[in-house]
C-alpha cells in the first residue's frame, strides 16, 4: 500500500513554532522518530519539500496555508496519483489543546488549508488527524488570525510535544491500515 501524508502549515522561520503549524510540527516529529531508519530519503519538487520511507511519502506544503491545495498536482506528478490512502495533519481551533481527533472523510470545518486540498480533489474522502490547538481563545472574541499565527507558549509546548508524540503513534496505525484502532484509542482528550 502506498500512502501520501501532508502536514499543513506556512513555510519560513516566522511560522516555526506558531499554532497553526502544527501540520509541520507533526511531520517533523515522525521524521525524528525514524531518523535511523536506512531507507529515509529527504524529498523534494515544486512548491513542496519532505521525506519518504518506502512507499510511503510526507510532504510540507510550502505554498502557504491558504492554498495548501496547489502542491498536490506538483506531488501527483512527480510520484503518481495516490489513490490507496491520502492522510491530512492540521491545526484545528474547535479542539482544546491536548486534543486530537482522526475522521475518515468530513468538511473542511472552516480550516481555509483544507478547503483548499477538497477544491483540488474535489473530494472530501480522505483521512484527517485534526491537532487541537485552543488554549483559552473564544470564538468570536478576537482576531482568529492572530490567534493560529501566534506562537505556542512554553506552557502549551510541553502539551503539544506529548500530543505529537501520540500523532506519531496514529500515524504509524494509520500506515499499518489500522484506522479504527488509531480512532477508538486517541479521539478523545489525551492530555
């Protein structure tokens, strides 16, 4: 089985570490998991750049959130189209900190990357590990843009780096076609 999984966010030194990076951050996490592994290539093309492990192949987007969408033709024509299984890691601001939810297909939930990715594939079947990213913010309250462009704290950082931790672990059930079991043990509040 061959598997296509992008993590969402914003390209440059600026976004680093903010909240709705969290796409990158994940991808990075993994990447660091399997640092040892013999058969990790560093990958890259138009508009994107990631690793590959097998079959498998994690890409960054780097055509900034909004349009998160683009790079998929670039992607499609460098390594085929990916029909077996398409993964999407991104920020969600309706989940709290220390929340993660996997959902096998759904809207784009007000999340303008994954809009993007459904007006490109004009589908909505595809997987999604949504990173819970409110600490605190109330809809409506502010500027949300501010809000997922501010960086994480120290405080939320040591919850978000456990969180990752279990995204790897979803991730690997995810690639092992061990959906249901990735779902009934992390969508809920795991911190």
């Amino acid at each position: 089985m061959r598997n296509l999984v992008i993590g969402l966010g914003n390209p440059g030194p600026r976004y680093v570490f903010t909240k709705h990076n969290v796409g990158f951050l994940a991808l990075d996490k993994y990447e660091e998991t399997k640092k040892n592994i013999s058969n990790i290539k560093k990958i890259s093309g138009k508009n994107f750049e990631g690793f590959s492990i097998e079959n498998d192949i994690f890409i960054k987007p780097l055509t900034y959130m909004n349009a998160s969408g683009e790079v998929l033709p670039y992607v499609f024509k460098k390594f085929g189209k990916i029909d077996e299984s398409l993964v999407i890691i991104y920020d969600d601001i309706w989940l709290n900190l220390g929340e993660i939810r996997i959902r096998k297909n759904g809207s784009d939930g007000g999340h303008n990357g994954l809009k993007s990715i459904i007006a490109i594939l004009k589908s909505t079947d595809f997987l999604r590990i949504r990173i819970g990213i409110n600490n605190g913010y109330e809809h409506g309250s502010g500027n949300l843009a501010n809000y997922v462009l501010s960086p994480f704290t120290q405080e939320e950082w040591t919850v978000l780096n456990k969180v990752l931790d279990y995204v790897t672990i979803t991730i690997d059930l995810i690639l092992e076609g061990r959906i249901n079991e990735a779902m009934n043990k992390f969508n809920k509040k795991i911190i």
